[in-house]
C-alpha cells in the first residue's frame, strides 16, 4: 500500500540525502510531499539541487501522512529555529510514526526532545548533542530503533538508510 511521506526541508540542505531517498519512495510507489515555511517556493540544496515546495507548515497536519524524512546538510539546524517544525517532529515521534533522518536531521529530533532513550546514529559533529538529548548513540551506517526511527550518519550510508527505512514504508 502507498505511504505518504513528509519531507521537511529548506535551503542547504545535503542535496543527496534528500534526492536519493525521495527517488527510492517514489521508485516504491509512494507518495512524498516537501514541506517548508510557504508552499510554491523553490529551495536549493547545497551542491544546487532545485527542490519544489509543495506544501507550508501551516497547511500540513501529522496527521497527513505515514511518515516522516529529515535529510541533512544545514536544513534541519535552520528548520529547528522555527517551532512550528520542531512540533511537527514532536508529534510524529510522540505518535510513533515512522521518522527517517540522515547526517544532521537529527538535530531537529533534538530540539524536540524526542532522542531521549532511543537508539539513533547522525553525522559525527552532533554525536555529544544527540547523546547530551539522552540518545543511545551508535556509530552504525544505519539504527533502527522500534520499527519507527531510522537514522544514518552520512550520505555514504544512503544505500542502507534507504533499505531500512523502505522496509517500514512498504510493511
């Protein structure tokens, strides 16, 4: 059965980490819907990656969808500065729906204080953050925590991040 999967993303982001697993839901059968501050706006990633905004914060609810990716590079730090994202993340993990993030989507996990006591990998440089969050960290290509929470540490990993997070989409 098709999923519907948010993406929260905006400028900067790891251009790969959000091109690659976005192809592979698509390539699945899913359906996946780039979230930002305003629907109709193009971001960029960092490598120049031109990514279509479909929808704004303020027009999605969790409840529109199955699940959740965070791609990295400096988007989730920026998106972390706005409540209304680190809400969205909150209630997605307080409902125990499927969340993927890769390198520094993590950090958005942070902000929303939903690491603490969960298995997680991320990029390097927020190890002590993500463990500081009450993370079980693990250097690890790809974690699996509770057939919910997917994360990976850089775009090297993408190959298994995506296998592992297609598995809970397609279950």
């Amino acid at each position: 059965m098709a999923k519907k999967v948010a993406v929260l993303v905006t400028n900067e982001v790891e251009d790969s980490e959000y091109t690659e697993p976005v192809k592979a839901y698509k390539e699945a059968g899913h359906e996946v819907v780039n979230i930002e501050k305003e629907a109709g706006k193009t971001v960029k990633g960092k490598h120049g990656t031109e990514i279509h905004i479909d929808k704004g914060i303020d027009e999605v609810s969790v409840d529109d969808f199955d699940a959740l990716l965070i791609p990295g590079g400096f988007s989730p730090d920026q998106l972390r500065a706005d409540d209304r994202f680190v809400n969205f993340v909150k209630q997605f993990m307080d409902r125990k729906k499927p969340v993927f993030a890769i390198c520094h989507g993590p950090q958005l996990l942070i902000t929303a204080k939903a690491l603490e006591g969960r298995a997680a990998t991320g990029y390097k440089s927020i190890r002590v953050d993500m463990e500081y969050a009450g993370a079980k960290f693990r250097d690890e290509e790809v974690v699996v925590c509770g057939n919910q929470l997917v994360t990976s540490r850089t775009p090297d990993d993408i190959p298994a991040f995506n296998r592992e997070s297609l598995k809970i989409l397609n279950a």
